[in-house]
C-alpha cells in the first residue's frame, strides 16, 4: 500500500492468498467466497484501500465511479467453468456468473452500495493513458472520485494494481491524474 508491504503470503497456510487476505483484514462478508480470483482481489485491493484512506467511505453513493482493465477478460475462469461441463458433466451455475469480467465492478458496487458511472475495458498490457484521461473527463463532471483498478488474472500468474484518484479544490480546472505518474507508479 502506497510502496509499504501490509501483508505477506503464509506459505505454510492451507488457506491460497486471498483467504489469508481475508481472513488477515477481519472481514466480514459472506459472498467472498462464492467470488472468482479476478472479484476476490478486486474485492480484496478495494477493502484494503477503503481500511487505509477513510475518506473513501464518506462520498455519495453516486459521487465514486468504478474503472477497471486487464489484459486476459475472464479468461481464467471461463477456463474452469468449460472444465466444469466437460470434464465433470455438469456447466457450474455459480462459475458461469463470473464468466464476464465486469462483474468485478458488480461486486464493488453491490457491497459498497455505490452507483456511479463504471466502465470494465480490455487492454494488451496496462494503459496509463487511458486511465489518466478516462479518470480525468469523469472528474471534470459530475464524478468526485475514481477507484480504479488493473486486474490481471490467469492461471498462477496474478497482477493487481488499485488507485484513487479524488477530485480536490486545487484540481477542479486542472488534471488530477496524469499519465506519466501512473506509469511510474505502476511498476510491472
């Protein structure tokens, strides 16, 4: 968080990371476990976010939009879920929820009860760019805030990288956000 390592994996643990995650930061929410990866660690990065800047919890229900990317769709789970019917006989029901990688965004804004604008998009490899920009013209309207993520997802190989970018007096006419700093901050 903000270059300063929170948490470690324990890998004596029979629980995988995101569980330890879980378990670690005291939550409390029934539904993770039903999660795929790519909700759990956006679930997961968004808690640790919220439990780190307590300002996060003070906006509107409609003053946070929700800006997600990666490179990989659902791919990951849409792995297991074809895994489910044609090797175990039967399509998961609860796999095939996960199947679109938006649902991550549902997550989010079904725990937290927020319902701004939100947008999942797909990108070859991390778009500082684009989040700058996108970030930038949510915050010039009517948009307070943007939690924004880089959720990256398939087999063993896992990248997570969350942001908050708020709109401030100082930067109501000026960018917030740009994207050389987003690259640097992105280290990948």
């Amino acid at each position: 968080m903000n270059g300063e390592i929170i948490f470690r994996k324990d890998e004596i643990s029979a629980d995988d990371f995101t569980k330890q995650i879980y378990k670690n930061s005291k939550l409390d929410y029934s539904k993770f476990y039903k999660m795929d990866l790519l909700s759990k660690f956006a679930f997961l990065g968004t808690e640790i976010l919220k439990a780190h800047s307590k300002k996060i919890t003070e906006y509107g229900d409609d003053e946070i939009a929700l800006l997600f990317s990666n490179s990989v769709s659902s791919a990951d789970t849409d792995i297991k879920f074809q895994k489910s019917y044609l090797e175990e006989g039967s399509p998961s029901p609860s796999l095939f929820v996960y199947t679109l990688p938006n649902i991550l965004i549902g997550e989010i804004a079904i725990r937290n009860k927020w319902f701004g604008e939100n947008l999942f998009t797909i990108f070859p490899k991390f778009d500082s760019d684009f989040f700058a920009n996108y970030c930038n013209i949510l915050l010039s309207k009517n948009t307070e805030a943007c939690l924004c993520g880089w959720i990256n997802i398939l087999d063993e190989n896992v990248d997570v990288f969350l942001f908050f970018v708020e709109k401030t007096e100082v930067n109501r006419i000026n960018s917030p956000l740009n994207s050389e700093a987003l690259s640097i901050l992105y280290k990948k």
